[in-house]
C-alpha cells in the first residue's frame, strides 16, 4: 500500500544541511519520536513556508508525513513555540545553549523517543534565555544528560568493595569504570583516568541530578567543586564517545580566553 502517514510532535532543531538548491535537511530533537531528521522542500528559496523557524535550537511544533517509518520524513509545516530571541543576541548563550543540542545529537539515536530528554534541553535551554549561563547548569545539564541517556556515573559508593558514600572516606573517580573508588581499594590514585574527588564535589552532583530545576540556583558551587567536576564530566563524556565535542571545545577556549 502507498499510503502517507502524517504525524504532529514538537522539536528543538539540531542541526541542518544545505540539500540541494531550494531544501533544507533539518534534524529535531523531538518529543514523540526522538531524533528526527526531515527534508524541508523549498525552505533555501522561500522563506514563507518555514519563516525563522528552522534555525537551531528553535522548538517549533511540526506536521510531517512519510510513507514508512524507515523513510526520510517531509516537513509539511512548522509552527514557532519558542524560537529563544535572547539566546541568539549573546554569544555565551549561543556557545552554551550550542553546546546542549550538540550533546543531544551525539548521544540519542534516530526514531528512539526519550520524552525526559526532550523537557531536559527544553527546560535547559529556557534558563540559559533567561541568562544563566553558570558552570552550574552547564555541569547539571551534563549530569542529568548521563542519566536520561543510560550513562549516569556511579556516585552512592565504591565500585570496588561497594561500601556506600561516607563523608569520613576519601574518593577517586574512574573514568573507565564510570564511577567512584574509594582509596582504600583504589592502589592507583595517580593512575590515567583516574581523578582525585571530593566528597562536596559527588554530593553536589547527586544533588544537582534530582533537585527540581527551579530550585538548582541555591545550590552552592565553589571553586573546587567547579574544577572538580569539569574534569570528571568532560573526561568522561569523552571517553563515552571516543572524542570531544567541538562545541565543547570552542565554549571552553572562549571560557579561557576571558580567565
Ligand atoms: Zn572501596
């Protein structure tokens, strides 16, 4: 049977690609069907149809169609829910809010719908519109980011002798092993991959995976904790994917560059 199926969802856009003269190849991070990708026809020539609403980070609601669910959908329509005017002004904004949905991408796959994930860079990006662009929801984001995907590190004990988190104990985190060994049973704590935490730093970032996201900003964050968990998360991040993310990079050259 030829038949069309047409679908509506919402989606915070990727990416897009150039597709001949007159398409645009968008990908969505949307909240029924995942990672989509769709061809918008004649979005390069007019901008009528799809006005403003395929740029990246743009939560728009969407029609598309598609004969089969292993075929490329066509954009029907696109209707702006929220296109973040303030983001687009600031350029820590849009390095970190670039940052977010160049995560997003590498770690979800297409057609697998993860709804938390979708509310995650919703609600993210939102805060960074309202002018947070602190370390603190930069490492929230990644944290919470882990744990929807499947890749939460191990932070509530040892994963040698398994004993719970104890304030009285010291701690290092294994990049490899995703997760805490204390330094009673870790004999290498200079080893590669292994990195010295502190039991404030693991707290924090227990407390900022399940805090409601209203309430993050009263969360303390010290300079250790800061340091600390830079090395973890972004080490570890890249260990997951074999490779650091150039939007990692160029946030944090600019970071850098104003120290
Ligand atoms: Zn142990």
């Amino acid at each position: 049977m030829n038949t069309k199926a047409t679908h509506r969802t919402e989606g915070i856009v990727l990416k897009t690609l150039n597709y001949s003269d007159s398409d645009l190849i968008v990908t969505f991070y949307t909240r029924d069907f995942g990672k989509l990708t769709a061809i918008a026809k004649g979005a390069r020539k007019s901008k009528k149809r799809f006005v403003n609403v395929l740029e990246p980070f743009c939560c728009s609601s969407l029609l598309f169609f598609r004969k089969q669910r292993d075929q490329l959908a066509w954009l029907e329509s696109c209707q702006c829910i929220n296109e973040y005017p303030e983001i687009r002004k600031s350029l820590d904004r849009t390095l970190l809010a670039s940052y977010f949905i160049d995560l997003v991408d590498h770690f979800s796959l297409e057609e697998k719908a993860e709804i938390k994930l979708f509310k995650l860079l919703y609600t993210f990006l939102s805060l960074i519109e309202e002018g947070d662009t602190s370390e603190r929801l930069l490492r929230f984001f990644e944290i919470r980011h882990l744990k929807i995907t499947g890749y939460a590190p191990a932070l509530d004990r040892c994963l040698i002798c398994n004993a719970p988190l104890n304030s009285q104990q010291r701690y290092v985190f294994s990049i490899t092993h995703g997760g805490l060994h204390c330094l009673s049973c870790s004999s290498a704590s200079a080893a590669p991959g292994v990195l010295p935490i502190s039991v404030g730093t693991i707290r924090t970032l227990q407390l900022g995976t399940e805090i409601e996201t209203d309430k993050m900003k009263r969360i303390l964050f010290s300079g250790q904790t800061a340091r600390e968990s830079k090395s973890l998360l972004t080490l570890f991040i890249g260990h997951i994917l074999g490779k650091e993310l150039k939007s990692m990079k160029v946030l944090d050259e600019v970071q850098r560059m104003r120290i």
